[in-house]
C-alpha cells in the first residue's frame, strides 16, 4: 500500500493553523478545530486496519454515496483519533451502512443519531471509558470515535444541516454516543447477550433520540428500582423499538445478589410498560403515527367510557398497536438491550429512547487481523 | 508548506441527480409519490392545485408509499415511469 493510492485531492497550506482555518472556511469541520489530515498521518491508520484505501466499508444507495477507508481514515486523523482506533470505527461504518439500520431515517425530524457500544476484550485495551462520566467527556477514544463518526457523516454523506439533516434539535450524542460497557460484573455482556463470543469485540450501532433520561432509583430490590423505570418508560415517546437501559455496578450488583439476569430485566419491562388509552388520548399521540387509523371504525380521538381501564403495551403486541404504532414501528424488533455502566456508586439509572420509524440495532465484529 | 487532503465525498456512481428537465407542464400527466405522513397528501393537493392554476395539466397519477421510512416500492416507481411525464415527491410532516 503507496500514498500514490490514495485518491482525495490534496490542498496547500502555510502550517497547520491555516489547515484549521481552511477547513472552517471549507465547512469541512464541525465548529472545532480539527488535525491537518495529511498523507503521512492518514496512511497508518489503514495500515492498521489492513485496508486498502478505496477499500467499501458501507455504501448509502438512496444518496450514491459509497464510504471508504480513505474517507474515514481522513476524518478519524481529524478528529483526533490514534490509528489504532481504525478497526472499531470500520466495524462503525459497516453496522450503520448494513440494511436494517436503513440509514435514510438519519435526516429526520427527530434528530436521530447512533449511539455505539463496544464490547469485548478491544474496547479495554484502546481505553475506553465504560464508567464515570459514561456520557462524558472523558477519554480520547470515546471522544474522538464520536467525532470521527460525526465527521465522516458530515463530510461524505451530507449529514450536516446546509446537506441532507433536518433534525429540529440536534443531538448531543454526536460528540459523545461512542462507549464502553463495564464488562467486570458477573452478567453477560452485550455482545454475548446478543450470541456472539465473550472474545470477540464488537460495536453495536443503536439509532437514538437526543438526549439520556436520568432517573434517580434510591431503591434496593430489583422490582424497586424497575418499577422507577416502568414509570418512566411507560410516559415517554412510546414508539415501539429497542430500548437501551444503562444499569450503573451498584445496581447490577442487587439484581445479580438477587439472582436476576439482563434477561428477567428485559422481561420484567416488557410485561409492565403500558399506558391507559386514556392517557395516550391526552397526551394526543392516539393514531398520530398509526397507519390511517380512521380507516377502522372504532377510532376516535376522544375519551370513551372504559379508555381508562385498557391498556396500550411498549413492547408486548396489542390489539390497540393499529391506533399508536407506525408500519415501521412494527416491523422491527422490540427489546431491551442492558448495559452496565456508568459510576461505580450509582442510585441513578438511565436509558435511551430508539428513534420511532424504521431501523433496528446492529452489532458488527471488529476485525484486528492486519498490523 | 503543508498538503492537507480533502475529506468530504461526492456521489459515488453518477447514479442520483436532475432528471431532465420538462420545457413545460402543459398537455402533460403529472406523477406524485406521497410518503404517507399525516398531512404531506395535503401539501402535495395544495402544490398540485398551485401547478394547475399555471399549466393544463392533463391527468395527476397520485400514489401512496406504503411506509415512508422505506424507499418507494418498484413497482410504485414503474407505474409513476411508465404514466407520468414527470414526478413530485417529498417530505410532507
């Protein structure tokens, strides 16, 4: 592998500081400086992930766009990131590009974003935090993946707001939705959870709306501190999908001392999160993203004798999914991925609300064969 | 001095772009994708009331995606190709 191969076009500067400016003026960068991405510095990061420049990581059909490992290595020098950070952003790229995670909702509304986790034995030894301060800042890895991704989205795939993003709000987890899972409790960790091997790392993409929900849990069973996030759960978005939980050490150890498993967490939520039709039809969600719901002749929009009493489920299919979900809602999977994190001494739990249209999470391995 | 490389990306196979553009809208029949979202058919019924008012347009071939957070389903694009001169399509919310 030559520099020769590398095909973007190089410009000229006087030093690093007018590379900084020149990529301000461009709109090439986030608002933040950036590392001058030059040949010398963008050529070991695919030498360590044993990619050839024009290598496919992920292509975008609906924009013509193909992602490769020149263009991430470019924008991870920028960032800020170490070369060896390459192949967990490569396994990034490709969990965003497959499919299922149909990347066309990223210009939504709603602002989505993904949030990646890595597992596995990489996520220790490159550093990256999976305790305090999860959301951070805090570490490099955390930090300057995060931004490797924000950029490379950016700069090839127009995800910015004068290209194809038209969030209302943005999303914070932009800068800081790439982490770690505390891997030193006795539960499985995510990616053995999902069926993958204790040894392989791996990053899981999970598209999100802005913002982590904060709730403060001073309980010390495991139906106590659940019944804090059933409240919870049950009065936010209510958009069927997968919902990511984040269980500090402290917590976990009460549901391991307990002998509960991420698995009776998830089905503990899963029978309890529901909302009276009453309340959804206050809260003027009632047939909002349902597939024209007037089309069936029980749909009203007001309260009726006996709404209080019936019940719509977050994650367990109903009668009344006809009224609340969207056709992609219910096409996809409904889970609860648990993740240990975050401050060791923890009374707060926490959790993230998946975008509500279409995409599912998607984990990929991370491939360490090269350099 | 200091060569820097440039980190953005264009499309990648001339795939998407400008259809070619039509001389004028008259005597012609005019295809509309709505993506389904409350309201947008309403959008799209203002604009084409909008085109009428300025061209004879001769017929509207209005289709519905089945879910908006998926690409138009083939054969909604083959009728729209094969009956329209022209398409609309968009985001309405």
């Amino acid at each position: 592998m030559t520099s020769k191969l590398l095909t973007a076009e190089e410009l000229e500067v006087a030093d690093p500081f007018a590379a900084v400016e020149l990529f301000h003026e461009k709109g090439w960068t986030d608002g933040l400086p950036i590392i001058p991405p030059t040949r010398e510095r963008v050529l070991p990061f695919l030498e360590h992930a044993g990619l050839a420049p024009d290598h496919v990581l992920g292509e975008i059909p609906e924009r013509d766009r193909v992602l490769t490992a020149e263009h991430l290595a470019i924008n991870a020098v920028m960032a800020g990131c170490l070369p060896a950070y390459m192949p967990v952003l490569v396994a990034a790229v490709e969990a965003i590009t497959d499919p299922a995670y149909k990347f066309n909702h990223m210009a939504s509304l709603g602002s989505p974003w993904p949030m990646f986790i890595v597992n596995g034995p990489l996520a220790r030894v490159l550093g990256f935090n999976s305790g305090l301060y999860l959301f951070g800042p805090t570490t490099r890895p955390n930090a300057t993946c995060a931004r490797a991704m924000s950029l490379l989205l950016w700069n090839c795939a127009e995800a910015r707001p004068d290209g194809i993003q038209r969030g209302q709000w943005g999303n914070p987890f932009r800068s800081v939705g790439f982490i770690a899972e505390d891997e030193t409790t006795a539960w499985d960790p995510l990616h053995v959870a999902l069926g993958l091997p204790r040894e392989t790392s791996t990053v899981t993409a999970i598209s999100l709306y802005p913002g982590l929900h904060q709730l403060h849990c001073p309980r010390s069973t495991p139906e106590g501190l659940l019944d804090t996030l059933v409240d919870d759960l049950s009065t936010s978005e209510f958009f069927r999908g997968t919902y990511t939980v984040f269980v500090s050490p402290q917590h976990a150890a009460i549901f391991i001392e307990h002998g509960w498993t991420k698995r009776d967490v998830r089905d503990y939520l899963w029978k309890r999160c529901r909302r009276s039709v009453a309340d959804l039809k206050r809260r003027g969600t009632w047939g909002v993203m349902a597939d024209k719901p007037d089309a069936f002749a029980d749909f009203t929009r007001d309260i009726m004798p006996g709404d209080e009493e019936r019940f719509v489920y977050l994650f367990e299919p109903n009668e009344y999914d006809r009224f609340m979900q969207s056709p992609g809602a219910l096409e996809r999977r409904a889970d609860v991925y648990v993740v240990v994190g975050g401050g060791n001494a923890g009374i707060r739990m926490a959790y993230v609300v998946p975008y509500g249209v279409s995409t599912d999470p998607v984990t990929k391995p991370v491939r360490t064969t090269a350099a | 001095m200091l060569k820097v490389l440039n980190p953005t990306a264009g499309p990648a196979r001339g795939r998407s772009g400008v259809a070619p553009r039509l001389a004028t809208l008259d005597d012609k029949t005019i295809g509309v994708i709505w993506n389904g979202r409350a309201f947008g058919d309403r959008i799209l019924s203002e604009a084409l009331d909008l085109l009428k008012q300025r061209y004879r347009i001769r017929e509207v071939v209005f289709l519905e995606k089945p879910f908006l957070g998926n690409i138009a389903p083939e054969p909604i694009l083959a009728e729209i190709a094969a009956r329209a001169d022209g398409a609309i399509t968009g985001v309405g919310d």
